[in-house]
C-alpha cells in the first residue's frame, strides 16, 4: 500500500467510498473482499493522519478587548 501515502485527501477519501460500496454491495467474492478491506483500512488511516495534520497547522486568531486582531494561537479542537 506503498502508493497511498503520496494520496492527496480527496482522493484517498474517494477510493475509501468507492470500496466501502464494494464491499456493502456483496458481489465481490472472500479472497478480493479481504484485499479490499485492508485497502480501505490503510486508506483510512491515512485519511485520519491527514487531517490530524491539518488540525495542528490550523490556527485561530485571537482578538483584544477591543475586538482588534492580537495575535493567533493553536486551535483547540477537543
């Protein structure tokens, strides 16, 4: 699954639908659904580290009493 880490997003995100449809449809036989799934999970794996990768560039900008931009600061998504 060497190709998927060089996946932009979008389209790691597609190929992960395209074969969960695959998958939920039942027409494709034991030995190719197996192949499949562990696809998926590398696709979903990396789809999650991309966005964990977003998250920590993200930035919220922060405001003085005055409502003036001062600065900016990790954004805390939890």
């Amino acid at each position: 699954h060497s190709d998927i880490a060089g996946l932009p997003f979008e389209k790691a995100l597609a190929e992960l639908e395209r074969i969960v449809g695959q998958l939920e449809s039942g027409k494709v036989d034991l030995e190719q659904s197996i192949a499949i799934y562990e696809r998926g999970e590398a696709l979903k794996k990396h789809c999650e580290q991309l966005l964990k990768d977003a998250e920590a560039r993200i930035e919220k900008i922060t405001l003085k009493s005055d409502g003036t931009p001062s600065g900016t600061e990790p954004l805390d998504v939890d």
